[in-house]
C-alpha cells in the first residue's frame, strides 16, 4: 500500500500544544530554553506534594508551553512518584 501523503504533508499538520521534561539539572534546563528558544519563566517552585520536586512552567508569547521537572539524583522526575488516591 503506498502512502497517500508525503512526509511533509504529515508533518506540517502536527502541532505540539504542551510537553513536560524530566531533567538532571534542573537550572540549566531553565537557562537554556529561556537563552536558546526565548521561553520565560512563568513560575518556579519546590512541589511538597512531589516529594519536593522543583518544577517550572515556560511560557512563549504568553502561552504556556513547556513543565521542566527536575528529577532526583536516579534520574527519576515525575514518573514512578505514587498519587494519592
């Protein structure tokens, strides 16, 4: 079966609305999207309902765009954390 679009006829439909990062660290991952891509710091906090965790939102052009959760020393970020039933 052939293809009925070419790639780039599939890649400029899509669109990319919010991600979230885990990273190692957590200040340089803030500095480069803000220096590099222009993003701004929205807000930035220590979430004790996260065991801690630091997490910023970043924003482009008044929208919020990107989560960077810094991750623990194994590498571990939001994921494997237990939610509270």
């Amino acid at each position: 079966m052939k293809p009925t679009a070419s790639s780039d006829e599939c890649t400029s439909s899509v669109i990319i609305r919010y991600m979230s990062l885990n990273v190692v660290d957590f200040d340089k991952a803030v500095e480069w999207y803000h220096g590099k891509l222009g993003l701004e710091v929205e807000v930035s906090w220590k979430v004790s309902a996260l065991d801690g965790k630091q997490l910023a939102y970043l924003t482009l052009n008044g929208t919020r765009v990107l989560e960077i959760v810094a991750a623990d020393a194994n590498g571990t970020g939001l994921r494997g954390l237990k939610r509270a039933v």
